[in-house]
C-alpha cells in the first residue's frame, strides 16, 4: 500500500473520509432527538393565559369568567389529566378530575363558577386568581412533577401566548 508523507495508508484514509460523513449525520441526529424528547414526543402545554378580564373589574362571576387558562393537547394521542393540578405561586389550586384531552385539542379553565363541558371547566371561585401585574400559571401532573409554566408581566397587556 502505498503511503502518504503523513504516514497513513491510502485505503485507510479512503475509508475513513467515506465514515465521517455518517458519522457526523448519526451523531446529529443523536442530538437532535435527545434534546427535545418532549417536543417529539408531544403533550400538554399551557397555550394561553387571559389573566386581565376585559372592562372593569366588577367582581362578579361574569367578571371572573373573564380570566382563563387554555391548556393544549400537541400530541397525537388523548391524554388523561386526572389530579393534575393548575396552580398560581400563591397556591391557588385547580385539581383536574376524570378529565381527558383529545389530540390537538384545548382546554380552558376559567376562574368563576360554570357548567364543565369537554372543553371548558370552571374554578367555581369567587375571587380573581391570576394578577395583572405580573403571575405564573403552573401545570403540575398528578404526581408532582413541572409539565409546564407560562409568566407574564404589565407588558403583556391582558393576555400572553406561552
């Protein structure tokens, strides 16, 4: 075989250079899977927060409707939320019951009281929940564990996109 002034053989770096090319496609695609498992694989997210009820807060039911968290389904299966929780830092707690979430499909909860449909569900409070100034809606799993947040601030106006 013959040598190059490197010392290597010919059929060797050949092969070599041949490698590299799936080797570094592998190892790309290695990385782009590990490092968004969850947007892959799918699952719930807070959409949606309309935390500033529209008009002037009269503190009533109607009023209290106005503020809303819409929950979405980004995977192509129903996942169940039953025990999940949505909560704020002041640990105002809403706890999901026999509740199921179809593929693609959003859920609002709002903060007053109301008739639970498919796609909407109600606090039963009579009290605000989320500030205007500034909040976090927080989506546990029944288990404990983060599923997703979504914060917002004066700047977002009355409602954010997460």
């Amino acid at each position: 075989m013959n040598e190059d002034p490197g010392g290597i053989c010919m059929p060797l770096r050949i092969r070599a250079r041949a490698a590299l090319p799936a080797l570094a496609g592998a190892v790309a695609l290695t990385g782009t899977l590990l490092s968004s498992p969850a947007g892959a694989a799918g699952g719930v997210i807070i959409y949606r927060v309309y935390f500033d009820t529209p008009g002037k807060d009269t503190r009533t039911n109607a009023a209290y409707n106005g503020e809303w968290v819409q929950i979405k389904n980004t995977s192509s299966k129903a996942i169940s939320l039953k025990g999940w929780v949505l909560k704020d830092p002041d640990n105002h707690k809403y706890t999901f019951l026999d509740v199921k979430i179809g593929a693609g499909k959003y859920i609002k909860v709002r903060t007053g009281s109301g008739t639970d449909t498919a796609a909407t569900k109600y606090q039963n409070r009579r009290a605000y929940v989320w500030n205007n100034t500034s909040d976090t809606a927080t989506l546990l799993k029944a288990s404990g564990s983060k599923v997703d947040s979504c914060s917002w601030s004066t700047r977002d106006g009355s409602d954010k996109y997460c």
